[in-house]
C-alpha cells in the first residue's frame, strides 16, 4: 500500500471536454480551472472533429503552464509516423517537457470507416519503437506492418527529452504490452480499487519480465466522479457514461472479470431492445434520456464500487482508495475542472 500525502493534488488528473461537445474553446476555459486547483495532469481525449489533440493540447498549454498535458488518447494509425513524432516533440517543447502521449487501439468499426485496419499487438509494438526512435532524432528504416520506410527521420528536433508514451489498455494481453514496451498505462474506467490492482500488478510483472524497473512504468487509473449531484444528473454522469463503456462486450467482459461482478447482468444489458438494434456508438446515437434509461439494468453496486459518486467527502476519499490500490496517477472523468473545487478541499483536508 502507498502512503498518500493528502495535500498532493499532482497525483490528481482531469479530462477536459468529456464526450461529445460543441465548443472546443471550453477547454481552455475548464484548463485555467485546472491550473487554479493544482491539477497535475489534464487530459484529452481525441475525437475527430472538433477535439483534435495537437490543436487542443497546443492552446492548453499555454493557459496552464504548471500541469502534465496528456493525451488520452489518441492513435498510432491515424497520423504518419513522421507527423505524430512531429506533433508529439512540438507538445513537449511547448510544456516546457510536461507532455504525455496516450495512444490506444480503438475498436475495429472505427478504423474500417476511414479506411484503415485494425490496429494489432504488432502495430503498436512497431508504432512505438518506431516512435521513440524518431523522438530521438534517430533515422528510421523500416519494412513491415505499418508499411516501408527508408532513411525516415525529423530534423530540427528541440532540445528536450521525448515524453513518455503510455497505452491505453484493458485485458491482460495489453497490460502485458504496457508493461512491456510502453513508459505507461491508462486504465479503463469502471474498475474497482481492487481491479486497479489486479491491473498494476499484470503491468509491473510484464515489465520485470522485460528486464525493465517496474516501478519505472506509471499506472494511472481513470475514475468517474459525480460528487454532490442531483439523482437525475448522477445517473447522466455515472450510469450514461456506464452504458457507452460495457456495450462493447469485449471491453465489458474484461472489466467485469476483473471487478468479479457477475457476468449474467451483462446479458440483461445487452438483451435491452435499444442496444440490440443499436447501429454504431451509444455515447453518438443515443440520447442522454436513452443512455439514462439502459443504465438502470446495471446494477447499484457497480457504478457506486467502479468509480467515486455521492457526496463530496466520499468522492474525495474514493480517490485516495484509488491512489492506495497501485495507482501513481488518478484520473477524473465526468467531472470538468471547474466542478472540482469543493473535491479537492476535501482530499487536501
């Protein structure tokens, strides 16, 4: 078990923008928040449209010069190897070296729409070798998944260390990969304290195994919050974004196992006559009413066990419970900076 100092809000994070938005200038406005707080940590999560993440990341950075600025994340796949090592060292000069790369592989339906294949273990081992080596103004030869490239390299490289590159990852083969390649992992939301656990360890075996220093490789663990909220908004928050995350049966299976719930609840979710005729995303098509209403065959237990809910006193002990089950690095999500504030009081008191 970690000892917390409670007055260290840098192991404290925030999502700017969560789900779908109609203007991106909210980031900045919700980055100054976080600035004011003392996050230590505000990410991004891409959407294509009005959430890119060098334009976001970029302007964020300079309305909140003492925080981490992270992707969480973004995709090997969809930007030329030379083009996403660009970007990344651009951010990282811009943060004055407190830019964090989140890459993940996404879903299969997302990558076919524009054209693009699923993103394999193989992908994201070559993308991140290949990356790091371009960070470090190396020159690159490569034939293979990702294509052929011959003498790829950037020039006129700022002088600063790369930033580290984490994998947004949820069953154990990913964990193993994180473990194994990358400087980190992002966690999926809805795991228990315990199921962070379960995950951290997964990591920090893989990088031992590896011949890395486990204590090297960061875990940071994405949380929903909704702290002192009307029913009708906590069900929004919590059970909505519940539904958009274990309509995907892989990724909810893997979380259910690892949060030993019952897995029977999962067919009652998906027997629901909205997700069975569902075509594409529930976070895109439904609305937050319909989202609400799938919800509610959850059961209590697990959005109350999987994320901090209730009032602000809990929620800010939730967070240290995180922080106590391996995590290095907690992540809000749900919950913009600026409905923070009473929060992070009480996790600092």
């Amino acid at each position: 078990m970690k000892n917390i100092n409670t007055s260290d809000r840098s192991r404290l994070g925030a999502y700017l923008l969560p789900g779908r938005i109609k203007n991106p200038h909210d980031g900045i406005s919700q980055a100054l928040e976080g600035e004011k707080l003392g996050l230590g940590t505000l990410w991004l999560s891409e959407r294509w449209g009005n959430k890119d993440v060098g334009a976001i990341c970029g302007a964020v950075s300079q309305v909140a010069p003492s925080t981490n600025i992270a992707a969480g994340t973004t995709h090997f796949l969809t930007r030329h190897p030379v083009v996403l090592a660009s970007m990344a060292m651009t951010l990282q000069a811009l943060t004055d070296g407190k830019f964090i790369l989140g890459v993940g592989r996404g879903i299969p339906e997302m990558f076919h729409a524009i054209g693009l294949p699923s993103v394999s273990f193989e992908h994201l081992i070559d993308s991140v070798n290949i990356h790091k080596k371009l960070c470090k103004g190396q020159s690159v030869d490569y034939s293979g998944v990702l294509g052929d490239y011959s003498g790829m390299k950037l020039v006129d490289l700022p002088d600063i260390k790369p930033p580290p590159t984490i994998l947004g990852a949820i069953g154990p083969k990913a964990l193993n990969l994180a473990g194994t390649h990358f400087d980190g992992v992002l966690l999926h939301p809805f795991l228990t304290p315990d199921g962070v656990k379960r995950c951290s360890d997964l990591v920090k075996k893989a990088a031992s195994k590896a011949g890395r220093d486990p204590n090297n490789i960061k875990i940071y663990a994405t949380v929903v919050l909704a702290a002192d909220l009307p029913a009708d908004e906590e069900e929004a928050v919590v059970g909505g974004r519940a539904v958009t995350y274990f309509q995907n049966q892989s990724y909810a299976n893997i979380l259910v196992n690892f949060n030993n719930w019952d897995q029977s609840v999962l067919n009652k979710l998906w027997d629901h006559p909205l997700l069975q005729n569902l075509n594409g995303n529930a976070d895109q098509t439904f609305t937050r009413e319909e989202l609400v209403e799938v919800s509610r065959i959850l059961p209590k237990e697990w959005l109350l066990s999987g994320g901090a809910v209730g009032s602000t006193d809990h929620c800010a002990s939730r967070l240290k419970d995180y922080l106590n089950s391996g995590a290095d690095d907690v992540i809000i999500h749900g919950s913009t900076p600026d409905k923070l504030t009473q929060t992070f009081e009480a996790f600092s008191s």
